[in-house]
C-alpha cells in the first residue's frame, strides 16, 4: 500500500492524519506563544490568537503531509511541537516577568505556574516521542534494506 503515494486513498488519510493529529498540539502551542508575543493594546487580539492558531495548523498540515512522503511527517511536527512548547515558559518569562514560573509559585499563583508546568511536562513527552519515532523509521529502514 506505501507504493500507492500520497494520490490515492491511502496517501491522502495518512497524510491528513499526520496533519491534523499531529498540527493540532502545535498550533495549540503556538496560540499560547502568540497570547505573550502580540501587544496588548492590539485591537483585536482574539482573533489575531485565531489566526495565528488556524495559520499554524495549516503549516504545520501541509508540513506534515508533504514530509510523510519520506516518513518525516510525524518526528518532524513532534519536534516542532517539543520546541514550541518548551519555549512557552521561556517567552513568559521574557514578556512577562511577574508571571515567570517561579515568581507565580513563588506567589501562591498556582493555575499561572501550571500552564507553563504542563507545557515543560508535554515538551519532553513530544521530545521523546520525536526521537522514538525517529528510531522506528531507522529500524524499519534497515528491515527494507535488509528484504
């Protein structure tokens, strides 16, 4: 069924899964650096988080769409996710000292200190689950040199 390419039935779900499940923790993570990054006094900030969400979900659908022809697409959006996420705290520091990680635990702030917590957490889990997948592709590489 791999031989069919992405043209065929086959092709096209896979690459479609690849895109949404996979484009979807990355737009999330990169509403939330958008949330810190645009200025405050942005006129409408809502939808400018809306569209930068949507535009990154795209991106990173047709990123994984056409990177799953060489079987990339799923180790390529895991660590684009890992990076997104784990600069999530980094960028809140920066954009907004009094809401950095320690200072909002620090200050008893608990719900603050956990988005950043939570995108630390899910960092290394998309981390690991870039390189395992990354390992996967080599050893079935190695299968089909070997057949």
């Amino acid at each position: 069924m791999r031989e069919a390419g992405i043209v065929s039935g086959y092709g096209l779900v896979r690459a479609l899964n690849v895109g949404v499940v996979g484009g979807f923790p990355f737009a999330a993570a990169a509403m939330l650096l958008a949330n810190r990054l645009l200025p405050w006094h942005l006129a409408d900030r809502a939808a400018a988080e809306i569209f930068v969400f949507c535009g990154a979900w795209g991106a990173a659908a047709l990123w994984g769409a056409w990177a799953d022809r060489r079987d990339r697409g799923w180790r390529d959006l895991f660590a684009a996710t890992a990076i997104a996420l784990a600069s999530i705290p980094v960028v809140n520091a920066v954009a907004t000292p009094d809401s950095a990680p320690w200072r909002t635990l620090q200050s008893g702030q608990h719900g603050l200190a956990a988005v950043d917590l939570t995108a630390l957490a899910l960092a290394i889990a998309f981390g690991w689950m870039a390189m395992r997948v990354s390992r996967r592709h080599r050893v079935t590489q190695g299968e089909e040199a070997i057949a």
